[in-house]
C-alpha cells in the first residue's frame, strides 16, 4: 500500500471526522506510525474512543476537539490546539461528511446548504487555518477527502457531487498557490468503500457490476494513501486528487455492463 511505512514519527497531524469511517481509520494509520494527533469530531463519545484506539496503536500524545469541522470557530480551534500542545502543524487531512439522495428537482435549501458547508467550505475553513500556519513555518501537507461522486454522474447526489467536484477544485488551486511556499495541498477521492464498522457507502449488491476488482476499497487503504501524501514520500505531487476505487471511475462501462 502507498501509505504502508511512511514516516510520521514525530510529525503533528490533524485530522477531522476522526470519530468513525476514513477519518478515524486515518487517525489510527498515522498513530501506528507514531504521529502526535489532533483529532476532531462532532461526536465526542466517538472521538474518545478513536483516541483510546489510537493510543492502543502506541501513540502517547493527541489532543482532541469536540466539534463541528465546518465551523470557522472549530477549525480555528483544531489549528490553534496543535500549535499550543507541539509548536507547529505538519499535516491535515479533512475527512468526514454525510449525504441525503435526492432527486436534483427535490433538493431542499437546507440540503444543499449542508453539503456545501460540510464538504466545500469546512475543508477550505480548516485548509485555510492550517495553511496559513504552515506557510508561516514553511511546510506542511493538507489533505482533504473528496469523491469519485465529484468525478461522474450519478442519480440522485447532485448537492453531494457538487460540493466534491469543488473541494477538488480547491484542492488544484490551493497545490498551487501554495506550492512554493512548502505547502502540499492534494485530494483522495474513494470509490465504494468498506467503513472499519462494516458500514458500506454504496449498496453492496451493485459492487460486482460498479467495481471491476469485485470488491470495497477498505478505508485502511484509504488512510494508507493520506499517510503517503503526508509524508517525506511524496514531495512532487501537490494539486493532485488520486482516486482509489477498485478501478471503477475508469472501467465504469465494463463494471457497469458486464456481468460476471
């Protein structure tokens, strides 16, 4: 895996929606390469016990924020967090987001307010709060979550989509703005993915026809190629979305129409 191996130690990395689904398995792949975490959530009782996990896995320092990420208070506070326990910040990974289908005609305003909020504006408020940290420092790698649902169409995602498909273009136009500076910004998109609590993102009778591999990406391997683009081991790439998902955005007509 691309992850598998990267040198964290010692690095300080923040990561939202660090309670459940990627973003926890990001925070116990970054503690068992012995990173210092900061770790956010909106659910406290799963936020202690992503940090009781994370411990298990050996690391000995985290900070926890209970919160929502999207706010300007909560990822001014995650920054803020990092820098008064270890002095400086050297990873971000924004993960963490719910969605409602919907026909696109039957969207609410609240809907599309909340995808919006959670999956475009939350990850530039924190990409914001970091960035400028780590531009004062002059390092860092922010990593944001994004969707193959941001690359193609699909029935009944439309405010989903659109909220991803701009979190990628923030991703290209943080790389490189900042890239100079020492900053990496890229993007992980998932596919169909296996939540370590068994909970699936997509319906798993369709995996056979939507995934040419047959099967889930397991959001360890997600985590996996977070760490990788926040360590020593990919200082080229900034401005990149990389989509793990089994092959699915690329083969989709294959796995769409060919049974197996």
């Amino acid at each position: 895996m691309p992850g598998a191996g990267a040198n964290l130690a010692g690095r300080i990395v923040a990561i939202t929606g660090a309670g459940s689904g990627i973003g926890g398995a990001v925070a116990l792949a970054a503690a068992t390469e012995k990173a210092r975490l900061v770790l956010c959530d909106l659910d406290s009782n799963a936020l202690a016990a992503t940090a009781s996990d994370c411990r298990v896995r050996g690391a000995t320092a985290i900070e926890t924020i209970a919160g929502d990420a999207s706010s300007r208070a909560t990822a001014r506070a995650l920054v803020d967090s990092a820098i008064m326990a270890f002095g400086r910040i050297d990873g971000l990974v924004c993960a963490g987001m719910t969605r409602r289908h919907a026909a696109a005609e039957n969207v609410s305003e609240d809907d599309w307010a909340a995808n919006l909020e959670q999956g475009l504006t939350g990850p530039f408020r924190c990409a914001q709060e970091a960035g400028r940290a780590m531009l004062a420092q002059g390092s860092g790698s922010i990593v944001i979550i994004t969707s193959t649902g941001g690359q193609m169409a699909a029935p009944g995602i439309a405010a989903y989509a659109a909220a991803k498909a701009g979190a990628a273009g923030l991703v290209r136009q943080l790389g490189v703005e900042w890239a100079a500076r020492g900053v990496r910004v890229n993007a992980v998109a998932p596919g169909v993915t296996l939540a370590p609590d068994g909970r699936m993102s997509f319906e798993s009778d369709l995996i056979e026809r939507m995934v040419p591999t047959g099967k889930p990406v397991l959001a360890d391997e997600i985590a996996q190629t977070c760490l990788f683009l926040l360590s020593d081991a990919a200082p080229g790439l900034t401005g990149q979305e990389l989509t793990v998902d089994g092959g699915a955005t690329v083969g989709r007509g294959f796995a769409c129409y060919t049974q197996r």
